[in-house]
C-alpha cells in the first residue's frame, strides 16, 4: 500500500504539541493594523489550539505529523 501524502499548505500552518493537540497561529494579524487596538494585536500574536471539529480533517492532512 502507498505511503500518503501530507498537505504540504497544511504542514506549514499547524504543529502538533507534546500532548498531541494541534496548534495554529491567530488571523487577522497581517494588515490594516492601525484600527485594531494594542491589546488585540497583542493577543493575535498567540498561538491556539485548534477547534475539536477541524481535527479529524486536519488528521487525515497531517498523517506523519
């Protein structure tokens, strides 16, 4: 049987932690700053964990990951 292939697009985008969750960066954060607050802008600077829902697609992206 043939190996998968990864996403390699989502390869790039999401890391998996120590635990097994999956992490990914917040949007919003790349323009039309200056109406955004400080606080918010500082907040999208943090990682997050990804929702329960999107894991299982994103699993069957990411097998090796």
């Amino acid at each position: 049987m043939p190996k998968i292939k990864t996403n390699r697009a989502a390869a790039k985008r999401f890391k998996r932690t120590g635990t097994g969750k999956l992490v990914r960066a917040k949007a919003f954060k790349s323009h039309i700053l200056t109406k955004k607050s400080r606080k918010r802008k500082r907040n999208l600077r943090q990682s997050t964990v990804v929702d329960s829902i999107s894991v299982k697609s994103l699993g069957r992206m990411l097998p090796y990951l």
